[in-house]
C-alpha cells in the first residue's frame, strides 16, 4: 500500500492544526458563553449592587421653596418614616422610597406629612404625590439605597404632587 492510501494514511500537519484551530474556537466560545450566560451585577465602591426593585415612591414639593423649620421639621418626620432612602432636592422637594412591602409606611408618612402642614398653616403650602412601580438604584446588603433612584415611578410621583398643587 502507498503512503497516500486512506487506510494507512497517518494525520498530517495540516489535519493537527486544524484540529488545534477548532478547539481553541470552541474554547474561546466556551469562555465568552460563561461570561455572558450570567447576569452580571453593578457593583458601587461601597459594595452596594444596582438593580430594579419595585418600590413605593412619595415625593412632597413645598411651594416656594422649603425654610429652615419647615426642612428640619420634614427631614425629622423622613428619618422616623421606614424608608429604604430619601433626599431633599432643592429648591423645596423631597423624594422618600419605601420598599413595595411597606407600603403602609408609605400611607402613614403621607398622613404624617398632611397633619404637619395642617399644624403649621404659616409654613409655605406643601403637596404631595405617591406612585408605586419599579425603581432602579444600588441598593446596599441591608436593602437601603445609596443613590437616588432613577425610573419613571419617580417621575410619575413628582407629576402627582405638582398636579395637586395646581388644582
């Protein structure tokens, strides 16, 4: 038999590197799948993660802006609230999360923040807007935002509060 015969042919340089070839494209292929088959976290400095959650959104505008009592008295009333996180955004605007779970906490601090407004008639009016749905923000390992959160949740709540304070 001739060398060149199929049956006695030995595998030739050309058949290794191409075997050689194929395996590290099914490798490289493999390791991109790993990758990218997982969902990979956001991860903040502080170790908070980002990630969608649904969430209870509570924004008060205070007309005119907000004085010093009137912050003060909000931010005392914020703090003793239940949230997962809340800011203040100038000029007079404060925007409190609630986690979807404790929604009553959301509907206590509405109540909170209607009988403090009702207790000082001499404050600047201050109206209030609530809408629940998904937020995304990092949220830290005890499920408290790091962040102000994004997402139209909080846009539609701040609509509320500025509509009920137009009429």
């Amino acid at each position: 038999m001739s060398r060149d015969s199929p049956v006695t042919r030995l595998v030739t340089v050309g058949d290794v590197a191409l075997l050689i070839a194929a395996l590290l494209v099914g490798a490289f292929g493999y390791l991109v799948w790993r990758v990218y088959r997982k969902k990979e976290l956001v991860v903040s400095a502080t170790a908070a993660i980002a990630r969608e959650e649904s969430c209870c959104v509570l924004y008060a505008n205070v007309a005119d802006g907000v004085d010093s009592e009137q912050g003060y008295a909000i931010r005392n009333l914020l703090n003793d609230a239940g949230t997962i996180g809340w800011w203040f955004v100038n000029p007079g605007s404060f925007v409190a999360i609630f986690a979807s779970k404790d929604s009553s906490r959301s509907t206590s601090c509405r109540e909170a923040l209607a009988k403090l407004a009702a207790e000082n008639p001499s404050w600047p009016s201050m109206s209030i807007g609530a809408s629940t749905g998904s937020i995304y923000g990092a949220f830290n390992g005890d499920g408290i935002l790091e962040s102000m959160p994004t997402g139209g949740v909080v846009t539609n709540a701040m609509r509320k509060a500025l509509e009920a304070a137009h009429g």
